[in-house]
C-alpha cells in the first residue's frame, strides 16, 4: 500500500504458531479465509507440487487427511496441512519479496519509559538493546499484548462471569465435557489411592474450582504443539530431560490402568511421516493451571514458565516411551515416535515457540462475544470471519467433592454459521490511545476468544489492521475516526472476506 513498515520481534523465527509446529490448521470453514491469509495457504500449496518438498514419503503415500478439509485442495490451489520449515519459508519469502526490514531479537522495553506517548498518541517505542523506534501507527500482533499493555490500554485476563456478558460458555465450568478431555473413570488424585491423609498428586490443583458461571484470573492450558517424526532416518530419540520425576506422571498410568487408550488421537499426519501432535484426553501434553501468571509475567518469569512447559512435556515423553506402567502396546508404538532432525534445527528439534492459547485481552471499542462468535448477532463495521467452534482447553484440575480427580473448562461449542469480526474488536478506545491497532489480543470475552483466536483469523485480522492503519495516515484520521465505508473498499478489493 505505498506505506514504509518495520517489524520489530522478540523472536528470531516468523510465523509464531503457524511455523512453530501447528500444521494441522483449524479451518473451520475455509471458504471465509481470504486475502494474504489465503495466499499463505496457497504458497504452501505450490511448496508441496515440488517433488523435491517430498523427502520422506512419496505425495501420494500422504493421506490428505485436514480439519473438516482435505489436507491438499487442488479446486482451491490451497495446502491446510503442512511442515513447520514449510512455513517459516513462506513468511521469510514475503518479507524478501515486500523488502521488509525485521529486527529479530529485541524485546519492548516494558518500563514507564518503555513507550513514549503524546496528546494520546504512541511517538515511540524502546527495546531493551537501547534502539528507539518511532512511528505514526503501532501494531501489536505479539500472542501477549506487550505494547498494547505498555501503552496503557485497558486489558482483561482470564474468565469473565457469565452474568458479565449475558453469556453461558464463558465463566467455570464445572462437569461441562464437551471434547472428552476428562476423567471419564473414577481415579484417586491422593498419592495413596483414596488415601487424603497422603497428599496429592503432583499437577492437581487443592484450591477449589469456584461456583459454576463466576468469573477467575485462569486462563486455558498451554503446550508445545509438537512435530514428531516416526522415519528412522529422521529421528531424534526423546533423551530423559533434566530433573525427570516419573512419580509427576502417575495420573497418566491411572488413566491407562483404567483402560484409556487413545494415546494417539491426536497425531495428526502432516506431510512427509511427521506430525502435529495436539493434547489429548485427560493426562497428556497440557500443562494444566501453570501458566496463570504468564500474561502479565516479566520476560525472566515467562521464560522460567516456558522451560517447565518444556521439561514437563519432554517428561511426558520420556515416560510413554520408558516407563513400565504404561501398557506395552503403547509403549511399542511410542518408540517409533521421536523429534525431526530437520525441524527447528538450532533447538534440537524442538518448537521454539509455545502455544499461548490465550494471554491478555484488550478492553476496545467493540467486545466481540459468546453470541457474536456463534453466528447469532449483525456485529458492526466487520474486518474479517470467524468459524472455528468456541474452543477452550481446560483450566482446572481439581478433586470433585467425591473425591476424585477432574478437569474443568474444556468447551467446544460450534457455531451457526461463520460469524463476522467487528473493526471495533481490534481498536483501542479512542481516549485510551489514537494509533494503535491489535489483531491478535483483540478485544474479546474469553470463550468469544476461544474460536477468534485461530491462526488464519489473526492473519486475516492482521491485514485488516494494516489497510486500516495506512488509510488513517493518508487520510489524516485516527484508525477510529476512519469512515468504514473507506476501509471496506480496499479491503474487499484487496480478496479479504468481510460477511456471508
């Protein structure tokens, strides 16, 4: 659009979760997928019709298996389903393409002196390395809403009451199960079994979960969507990680002892015999109610949270792979499974980016929610489309009054039909700052979040803040007080899907 811009990241690697290991897209309905989103897809679709890109199985080994999707959509010339290097190329060829300049590695100083601001507008912002950069308008597209936080925007973290918003999904949910991520058989959280006097197990909560419908400060589960490979030539055995306690597992071999076995639900392929592994059932990758603190974290805690994400995950592995309680047909097939040699080559193998479900949530002009996200409600000024299904992870584990062990606050709730995005979801009140715009921490209920906050929704959004932020420079406006009229042209122009 005519317009100079910089990206400036805390990350060496583009693409945060699209390149950090979920290749499994959550689609919902690809038809309200448009604009440079869609040509994401697109460029991947042209990646996977080189027979070079097919190193570890032949194309048509793949079993083109997507999220409600075929994986390869020859009509639509889109590929959903894709390796995490596949990815990082596509950001790292626009940014070339555009002749974008990306600083990598710098950190927004989050200090009072962190962001400059005048007559409500941001003139600056400070990295940690001492460089200042100044601006007319500001994006956040950070998964935490640094700057926006920084700015002095107001925010919300965790779980609204239900009563706040008129909604039913948002606040605790206890005994709702809606996904299986639950404790379907009755199991003993006390070190001996049915045994209080012992203690709890580790990774279950003694606080209670709270009255049904109130609102918290917890927010869903985060994990490290891994790329596993099972060819022999490209993997990498799952070493015992630094300070493993296989006593932190044993609510998994409660699970097997009680007969679950769907360990591998959710090994979705993604090309070339690797995957996108997801959390699955009750016990699993997950790493329920230890990131509370995370979104308002300085980045030394963050870092801390993140290392134990890792090490309780890389755990987990350790033990299906290694421990005798686990029932030996898993066992046998979990040997097969290591990390790729040639994914996140400078960490080992291992994703260099965690799954930040959720983090802040910004207080806008417009607060999408429960009704709007279900396809029930004319939002006005739409930017974008939503489809995926209101999606929580659980938040919880605690012991049931009966004394067991349970999750809490997994929701998948499906729409009507696919919903538009309100532009005021992405914009700050007016008074609170005049040229900020924030397509990823949008302003939002939680269980509104729970289907907004897919990856090609935050492109999608990402764009419409871009077309926004330069129009309001040229016509001398804040994004604001831009006429909607103006917005949509360009954006309907520019192949973005606005309603159905």
């Amino acid at each position: 659009m005519g317009k100079s811009v910089l990206v400036v990241s805390p990350d060496t690697h583009l693409g945060g979760l699209s390149s950090g290991g979920l290749g499994f897209t959550d689609t919902g309905n690809k038809e309200v997928i448009g604009g440079l989103s869609r040509e994401f897809y697109q460029r991947l679709y042209a990646h996977y019709q080189n027979t070079e890109s097919w190193k570890w199985q032949k194309k048509d080994e793949y079993g083109n298996k997507g999220q409600g999707t075929p994986a390869i959509d020859g009509t639509n010339r889109t590929m959903w389903i894709f390796e995490p290097h596949a990815a990082e190329k596509v950001f790292e060829d626009l940014v070339k393409e555009n002749n974008i300049r990306v600083y990598r590695n710098e950190w927004l100083d989050r200090s009072e002196k962190g962001v400059a601001k005048k007559a409500g507008k941001i003139t600056s912002f400070r990295t940690l390395s001492g460089k200042v950069f100044r601006g007319k308008m500001f994006i956040d597209a950070t998964y935490e809403g640094d700057l926006m936080a920084a700015a002095g925007v107001s925010y919300h973290v965790g779980r609204e009451a239900n009563s706040v918003y008129g909604e039913k999904w948002n606040g605790v949910q206890t005994e709702v199960f809606q996904h299986g991520h639950h404790f379907k058989a009755k199991v003993s959280p006390y070190k001996i079994p049915n045994d209080p006097s012992s203690g709890l197990l580790p990774e279950v909560s003694a606080e209670s979960p709270g009255e049904y419908g109130t609102g918290d400060n917890k927010i869903q589960a985060y994990c490290f969507r891994m790329c596993l490979s099972n060819h022999p030539d490209n993997r990498i055995p799952f070493p015992k990680p630094e300070g493993y306690d296989p006593a932190r597992y044993e609510l998994y071999a409660r699970v097997f002892a009680a007969g679950w076995r769907e360990t591998f639900n959710k090994f979705d392929p993604i090309p070339n015999r690797k995957t996108d592994t997801n959390n699955h059932g009750p016990f699993s990758t997950d790493y329920i109610g230890k990131n509370y603190e995370y979104p308002d974290a300085s980045y030394e805690r963050r870092k801390d949270i993140i290392k134990d994400h890792e090490l309780y995950q890389k755990g987990l592995m350790y033990f299906l792979q290694n421990d005798p309680r686990v029932p030996s047909d898993v066992h046998e097939q979990m040997q097969q499974w290591g990390l790729p040699k040639d994914e996140f080559t400078d960490n080992g193998g291992w994703s260099h980016q965690l799954y930040i479900r959720e983090a802040r949530r910004m207080k806008g002009k417009f607060v999408m929610v429960e009704g709007d996200a279900l396809g029930k409600t004319v939002v006005p000024q739409p930017v974008g489309m939503g489809s995926y299904a209101l999606d929580s992870h659980n938040i919880q584990r605690y012991v049931t009054k009966e004394g067991y062990v349970q999750n809490e606050g997994d929701i998948g709730v499906h729409p009507d039909k696919p919903y538009s995005i309100a532009y005021g979801s992405i914009l700050p009140k007016e008074e609170e700052c005049k040229n900020l715009l924030v397509p990823v921490c949008v302003s939002s209920s939680h269980i509104a979040y729970g289907s907004i906050r897919m990856e090609p929704v935050f492109m999608i959004l990402g764009q419409s803040a871009a077309t926004a932020a330069v129009l309001a420079i040229k016509n001398k406006v804040t994004p604001q007080q831009l006429p909607y009229e103006k917005l949509s042209a360009v954006l309907i122009q520019d192949k973005q899907i606005l309603e159905k």
